[in-house]
C-alpha cells in the first residue's frame, strides 16, 4: 500500500503518502525531467546510501513516468551523480567546498562535466546527500526549474525533534489520529513498514530525532525489555539520520533499581544512571539522550530532595558524558503553591540557573509561558539565559486549537515566535535557540495525523527547525503542491485557507490575547466560566478575570509584573496600554470594557466581533474548499468538506458560549448587527462530553 501511495499508480488517495506522492507530472513537465535524470550514479554501499538511491528511483519513477537507469560507477553519460567526496569521483574535486557546509549540509548544482550537463546532488557525509535528494524530489514535485540551479542548504539548528506523548499501552495523551504508532506487543520482532515510511517522511524534511514516550513516563520505557524494542525502532530509523531518544522518570532508580531515594547527590543512584547509561548505549551505539519532566503536574524531581533542576539534570548529563548523548530537561514546571501569576513560574524557577548546567544539557523551553495556546507572547526564557542552550517546544497536535477537526495550520504561529525580538532589533527567539522540539500529531490514523491538513504542521515544524527564516506561506505552498497539485489553481486557494486558519481559530477561540477559556479536562469546547478545582490556575476565571468593570491580566508592572521578565525595551511595550499589540492585549493589562481599540469600537464591542470574525472566517474556508472539487480528488475532499462543517460548527459554539458568558458578566448590550447566542448561558455550562477525545489520562 506505502509503495502504491508513492508511485503516483491511480487510486483512491488517502493521504498515508503525506508530502511523498511523487504523483505523475504534466506530461511535458516529465519528459523534461527525465530526459534530464535519466541516468543516475548513486552508491549503494551503506544503509544511509541505498536509502537515498531507492528514494530518488521511487521519486523519480513516480514523477517522470519512466524509471531511472541507475548505476554505482560513473556512467558514460551521467546526467544525475549523487554522493560525497568519499563515494564519488566525480564529487571528489568539491570536498573543501562540501566541508563548509557541515555533516549534514548538501549542495544542489546544475553544471557541465565533459561538455555534458549534469546535476550534483553532493554533501560532505550521506546523511547530507539523502537530505539534498529529497530537496531535489521537492523542487520536482513542484515544477521548479532546474536551469542554473545552485543551492547550498545547512540546518540553523542541531537538534530538530519530535516529542511522542504515546504512553506503553498504546494511548497518546492529547492525541487525536488514534492510538500509538509503536506496537510495543510486536516489537522488537515485527519490523512494520509504516516506521520506515515514518522515517522517510521525517527526512523529508530534515527532523533528525525522535522520543518515543510520553514526558510523563512509565519507568519501564527503560527495562531491558522495553530497550530492545527502542533499538529495533533506531535501527530502522538510522539509515535516514534519526536519533531515537527516551522520556526518563526521575525515580526510576527506585522503582526500577529498588534504591530507596533518587536523589541525585547520592552515590548509588549515580551509579545508577551511569550503569543504565551502558546499558542502553550498549544496545543503541547512537542514543540521543534523555527528555525529562519533573517536578511538573506531580511528576517527580530533584526538588523533591531540595536539590534544583541543575542538580537533576546534570547527574543525568554525567551519565550520558562518556556516550555523547544529550539531556533536554523541560521548563514547563508548577510550583505546588498557586503563584500570583503562572505565566511567571518557569522564568523565577530556571533564570537564576543560568550557567550552571552541563554544557550537554538543553533547557527545553514551551513557546509561549502558559501552555501552547492559541496565541502567547514568547516565552521570556528565550531572552534571559545566554549561557545555557535552549530549544523551543511548541505543540504539533492541536491540543487548544479544535484538535485534528479543525483546520488550523500552525506555520503562522512557529514563525510569529521565532521572529519575535526578545531584546531590541536584530535579536530574535530563533536566534537563541540550539534546537526546536515538536510535540507530534502522529498516530495510528491512516492520514497519520488525525486529518488530511494536520500533516502540513509537521511538515512546517521539520521545515521551520532547519531553518527558522523560511516563511511559514512558502512552506505552505510546498505543501499543498506536494499534498494535493502543483497546479497554481489548487495551490493559491488552499494556501489562502491555510495562511488565515490559525488566526480564524484564535478570533473564534481567545481573541485579543484571552488564553486558557477552554473546558475543563479534555480542553475540549469552550469553558470560560470554568471555575473552582484543585487548582485555581487550572481554571479560566484565574486568566480572564472578567468582571464589570473590564477583562484581561495585569501583568503590569501594577499587577504580576510578569513584563519584568522581559528586556526592559519588550517590558516596556507590552506593559504600556498605548504600545501593546493589540493580539496581546488582555494578556498583559486589565482592560476596561469601553476601551477604544484601534478600530475605534469599544473594547466589548470589538470582542464580540472578532468572535464572529472566526465565525466568518471558518465560512469562508468553506466556500474556498467547495469551489475546489473536482481538482482534488473525492476522497480527501469529502473528508475535508465534512471536518469543515464540524470545526463551522463549534467555531459558532466557541463563539456563543463565549459572548453570553461574557455578556452575563458585563451587563453590556451586543453590538448593533450581532446576534444573540440561540441558548441562555445556563445551557452551555450544562453541556457534558465524555467521550471528548484527548484526555489527560
């Protein structure tokens, strides 16, 4: 089925193929291709090699119609030579040209040898040539030229992750494509084929590492049993450069070593760690290392033995120091006590921590300092700790954002916070970062992320984390030629939809910088009068603090004084009511209700608006997809069409819920043209789900 997917072979399409179809070109367009391609050298000596080969064969054959003649010495007349210095005599006169591009770093060149044309698709070490062949297979499928190509690509970031939340009974915590892609049961035995088209897809874009477990981990993920079947996964996963990594629990020295503490300064429980360090690099010469969440929603820590996050993370780095590995401890931390503002935990817990770690330790910091909403300011991490490598985590699976039902393409949003200055211009998120780490939307789902639009955020976070100057519309049109035609009539429309979906979702969702309204639990619907609890910032009133007289957190310098986290040129424009950007603005002040917004409306009225905005918007999605049957096929279009009116459905639901109960608590009038909310408020807070998908379990 993976073959028939990408060889362009006419069928129902159902989207396992991703942005790997090589579907057959205009005929013209092929035989330009292939009169150009026809004859390829490619070694075939090693594992990484014989991947590259066999993709560019499938590429090619499934594009131009005509399979490629391969060869492993230099044809008479190669029109295609891929390789490296070491494999290739022909790419041999480069190595010094190739050594500037680093390990992974490739070069595309149109040029002549012997009087003939020939491209190059040349790199320093292998993994650099399979990542140059799928930038070539992505040029083709969607029509580019060849004529005078030169393209010189390194990645701006080392580590370029996925996060599995997938738990070892087959449960993916807030995941919506069905249950885990690994089958521990069949594993270490069974190699399935879908983790090879996984590996394939996650090359495609330059993703070099995955974490198998969920960060609130099972200490069996590190038994003997368990680390084989992680092995047998590596081992498919290396020939296309992919680190497998593991979500540790910090007390598995208790309950898997039967110690009686896991403190990190004690010497048995170093032991510990540097044995099953061994042990694992004993099984997977090339482990990437450990993520780690403790002392976060009741997972344990070192704090548990009033030692600090340094103090845990580096016994760990200590461990992993003589095999190289890496450990990305999290900053995504709760205090036991309700702090005054949650938005400022991370930053009092990790700033004054600042050169402390090994240096193989990565802080893993979440974009935004709440929890991956619809919109946040950057975290203030990213500006306050240059002596400690970071990455940002952002979320691939829709947790917030109407799950894998809604259309909600999450490129706009990677971009809005790598672009954002954490201190004055010229300084940005990206540039602080040594890695991004996604939190993955794949599952078991033959679309493998739930819907056939949710593929385009992994594809724009593998894309984004090799280099974060991309724009996220470019990666947009990429994808939707690649995923459905590279037809300009197809691509514009699709990628219209896409570029406004996100913004749609946070109108009819949290606009205005409102965060955390969602229901309590399964976070799925709307919940701002969510209340009460074991915890008050578990709770949407703790957030908007909506009442008569205005909405929105001061977090002023008058109120948390969170801005003071901030460099003090940030500080002083998200804490002035005059210069805040207006998407953020109930972030960061309390706001009162006659406000006059940029648009000249009140601050009510303009709320109420945005919310029927995304409404619209959602609309307007609709009518832009329908207008496309019949240049996509049945099939996804079908699906799409109906996930449309699923997500139209519950963007008018977000929005209704959301205007009477804010309504209730203002007392103010709707807006002239604005229609009532079709139910009384009590209605919508009587609304149960229990089957909602994504729960916290």
């Amino acid at each position: 089925m993976a073959l028939l997917a990408c060889t362009g072979t006419v069928h129902a399409e159902d989207g396992y193929a991703l942005w790997m179809r090589y579907a057959p070109l205009e005929p013209a367009l092929a035989a330009d291709y292939h009169t150009r391609l026809a004859e390829v050298v490619a070694p075939d000596q090693t594992p990484i090699q014989r991947a590259a080969r066999e993709e560019l064969e499938r590429g090619l054959t499934g594009l131009t119609g005509s399979a490629p003649r391969m060869h492993v010495a230099p044809a008479i007349k190669p029109s295609l030579v891929i390789g490296t210095p070491q494999s290739s005599t022909l790419i041999a006169p480069l190595r010094q040209e190739l050594g500037a591009l680093g390990d992974e770093g490739y070069l595309l060149r149109q040029t002549r040898i012997d009087g003939r044309e020939v491209m190059l698709v040349a790199a320093r070490r292998d993994i650099g040539v399979l990542y140059g062949v799928f930038h070539l297979l992505r040029l083709l499928q969607t029509g580019a030229s060849l004529d005078a190509l030169e393209v010189r690509e390194s990645p701006r970031m080392r580590l370029r992750v996925l996060n599995h939340w997938d738990n070892l009974d087959g449960h993916v915590e807030r995941g919506y494509a069905g249950h885990s892609l690994w089958d521990w049961q069949t594993l270490p035995e069974w190699h399935d084929p879908r983790y090879t088209d996984y590996a394939r897809a996650n090359a495609a874009v330059g993703i070099n590492g995955t974490v198998l477990n969920n960060v609130n981990a099972n200490a069996q993920s590190l038994a003997p049993d368990y680390l084989a079947k992680a092995a047998t996964l590596a081992d498919m996963f290396r020939p296309y450069g992919i680190r497998v990594y593991l979500s540790v629990r910090f007390s598995a020295p208790i309950e898997l070593g039967g110690l009686k503490t896991a403190d990190p300064r004690d010497p048995d429980v170093q032991r510990w760690w540097q044995h099953k360090a061994d042990e694992i690099y004993a099984r997977i010469p090339d482990f990437g290392g450990f993520l780690v969440k403790a002392n976060s929603e009741g997972q344990p820590g070192p704090q548990d033995y009033g030692r600090s996050h340094a103090d845990g993370a580096n016994l760990l780095a200590d461990a992993l120091a003589p095999h190289g590995g890496v450990v990305m401890w999290r900053a995504f931390v709760y205090a036991h006590d309700v702090p005054a503002d949650r938005a400022t935990q991370a930053y009092t817990e990790f700033a004054g921590l600042d050169g402390t770690f090994r240096p193989k330790v990565i802080l893993q910091v979440k974009n935004g300092p709440i929890d991956f909403q619809p919109r946040e300011p950057f975290h203030p991490l990213f500006g306050a700790m240059p002596r400690t490598p970071l990455m940002m985590e952002v979320q691939i699976t829709k947790e917030y954002l109407g799950f894998a039902t809604h259309l909600v393409y999450l490129g706009p949003l990677y971009e809005e916070v790598l672009q954002s200055h954490t201190r004055g211009p010229g300084a940005t998120v990206a540039q602080a970062l040594t890695g991004m780490a996604g939190v993955a939307n794949i599952g078991a789902d033959r679309t493998w992320s739930g819907s056939h639009f949710d593929p385009a955020n992994w594809y724009a976070f593998g894309r984004l984390a090799w280099n974060p100057q991309q724009s996220a519309r470019a990666i947009a049109t990429d994808w939707a030629a690649m995923t459905f035609s590279p037809d300009p009539a197809v691509v514009q429309p699709i990628v219209g939809m896409m570029m406004a979906s996100r913004e749609a979702a946070v109108n009819y969702m949290t606009p205005l910088g409102l965060h955390h309204l969602m229901a309590r639990g399964h976070h799925y619907g709307p919940g701002p009068w969510v209340d009460g609890g074991p915890r008050a910032d578990w709770t949407s009133v703790y957030y908007h603090r909506a009442d008569r007289d205005g909405i929105g957190f001061d977090r002023t310098a008058r109120g948390s004084n969170a801005v003071g986290q901030y460099a003090p040129d940030v500080a002083a424009r998200y804490g002035d009511l005059a210069r805040v950007p207006e998407p953020l603005l109930l972030w960061f002040h309390h706001v009162p209700w006659e406000h006059r917004m940029a648009s000249g409306k009140t601050l009510w009225d303009e709320l109420v608006g945005r919310y029927s905005q995304g409404v619209r918007q959602v609309q307007d999605m609709q009518a832009t997809w329908a207008s496309l049957g019949g240049r996509v096929d049945p099939q996804r279009h079908a699906q799409v069409t109906a996930f449309l009116r699923i997500q139209l459905r519950e963007a008018q639901w977000w929005r209704d819920a959301s205007v009477a109960y804010f309504q209730s608590v203002s007392g103010r009038r709707l807006p002239a043209g604005e229609s009532a909310p079709p139910h009384p408020l009590g209605w919508y807070q009587r609304l149960q789900f229990p089957s909602a998908p994504g729960d916290g379990k």
